[in-house]
C-alpha cells in the first residue's frame, strides 16, 4: 500500500510507454517486502526533472532514450565507467556529508552483458570480439575492457566508427586493470578474427523483432565449440545469430539477460542489497512474453 513513507523509484525517458522496467522492478521491490513503489516518467524537461526528483526525495532513477547523454550535465558525480562510456541510465539520489541532495550517475548497461557472459565463462584472459559501434558498443566495451580481458576486437560496417572507439578505449587504457590489446577492423574480418576468439558479443540489431529473418552477423560456418556468442537483441529470444551459434556447438546468452542484470545492479546500487534475481527474471520474462 502506497503511504506517506513509501519510497520512490523510476524510469525517465521520451517516449516511456513501453518500458520493461517497472515490472521487473517492482516485482523485486515486492519480493522483499520494500515500501518502494518504482513509476514510469515521460520527462521531456531533464534539468526539472532532475530537480524535482531531488525535492520530491526519490531514491533514484534509471534513463533511457534520449536522455543518457544528456543527463550527464544535470548530475552532481558520475561513477568512473559510466564517465568514460560518456552516458549515465541510473542515478542514485543521496545525501552529502552537508546533508545536500545530491544526484549520482552510473552506468549499467555493460555491466548487465558482462555478467550474463559470467554465468557461463570468466571473461578474464578472454579475448572479446564485439560487432557494431553504437552506444550499446561503446557501453559493454567500456566494461569488458575493464573486466580482466587480454584482447578486445571491434568491427563495424562503417570501420571509421569502429576506429574512433577504439581509440577512446586506448585513450583510457590506464583507468583499466590488466594490459589489454584492442583493435578495430572491417567487418569483413569477422571470419579470421572469430577463429581465435572466446567470446563474441553481437550489439547490432541484426533479426531483432519484426526482422527475425536477418541473415545474422556470422554464420556457424564462422564458429567453433568452444565461442561463447552473445546477441544483445532481446526479441526473439532465439535470434538467427544465437540459431546460427547453437548449430555450431557454442555457449549461447540470450539478449534479455543483459536487460535483466542492468536492471538488477541498478537495483542493488539503489538498495545497497542482493537483489532477488529469480523473482525479477520471472517477471521480465512475462513481461517480454518470451
């Protein structure tokens, strides 16, 4: 029952109907028997809506489209990662030692990848192959890099874009924790550079849903056993890449995985507790239909 105390979480963006966030959430939120009620906002004004987030004591938020850049100048601190990938999707409301309201960015979009990678191999000593170079990219590369790896390829359509990523994480190799190589190529290096890899991340939205017959990024011909293979797009569930993946003998994480362990590390970030991952996945799944 929402009263005078219950605490408020929620998710900002522009356009914000179709977000999965609230039932994952509050399904959490439920489990533990939480006073927090987490909402959907339609927030066209950032600066107020931060602001008021403050005013109204909220406890955090997490951003989608259009605003993950652009809350950065809104924001009192930005987590490290989160700072280098040069975007924000969760913010912490908390006080200062003056008692001062105060708003803290995070990212937690490549950490949702890396951790479902995790569950079925330690990405440490890995080297990492990752296809496309949009914000999801830049995201989970940003974490990855910073996750123990040896070597890091990435490859685009348009290899300029490719390049000027792995510039910015070469510009950033000292903020890293191990001697890392990383390089950028054509896409159609994909073939040779699959042959020695362990992981292989897909952020293209190759087969996403109405576009499931999308010839997918590589096919299983390209593939060996022992690649773990990672498509981030979340509909369907099976993609024609993780199809392809599974034909070639390999470890497959589905796309809503990522989704989820965003969602629960900001949770947790929150909370500053374990969330309950089974209850929050069982609702994330309903929610998707998948």
């Amino acid at each position: 029952m929402i009263n005078g105390k219950t605490k408020v979480l929620g998710v900002i963006g522009d356009p914000i109907e179709h977000t999965f966030s609230p039932a994952m959430q509050n399904a959490g939120l439920e489990f533990l028997d939480l006073n927090f009620k987490y909402l959907p906002f339609h927030v066209k004004n950032l600066s107020q809506a931060i602001l008021g987030a403050k005013s109204l004591d909220f406890m955090g938020l997490n951003v989608t489209i259009p605003h993950k850049i652009a809350i950065l100048d809104c924001l009192d601190k930005i987590d490290k990662v989160a700072e280098m990938i040069g975007a924000v999707n969760t913010v912490k409301f908390e006080e200062n030692e003056d008692g001062e309201k105060i708003a803290i960015g995070y990212n937690t979009d490549g950490y949702g990848a890396v951790r479902a990678i995790n569950e079925v191999t330690d990405v440490k000593d890995k080297k990492v192959v990752i296809t496309g170079a949009g914000g999801a990219s830049r995201a989970i590369a940003f974490q990855i890099a910073n996750s123990g790896i040896s070597e890091l390829s990435i490859l685009n359509r348009n290899y300029k874009k490719a390049a000027n990523l792995s510039k910015d994480l070469n510009n950033n190799l000292d903020n890293f924790e191990s001697n890392l190589e990383i390089n950028s190529y054509e896409l159609s290096d994909l073939d040779k550079e699959l042959s020695s890899a362990d992981i292989l991340i897909d952020t293209t939205p190759l087969g996403m849903f109405p576009n499931i017959d999308d010839k997918p990024i590589a096919s299983s011909e390209m593939m060996h056993e022992n690649l773990v293979v990672n498509d981030i797009v979340y509909t369907p569930k099976d993609t024609s890449l993780i199809k392809e993946a599974k034909k070639a003998g390999c470890t497959t994480v589905y796309g809503y995985k990522m989704l989820l362990y965003q969602g629960i590390r900001s949770f947790e970030i929150w909370l500053n507790q374990e969330a309950p991952v089974d209850v929050m996945e069982k609702a994330l799944l309903n929610t998707l239909g998948i």
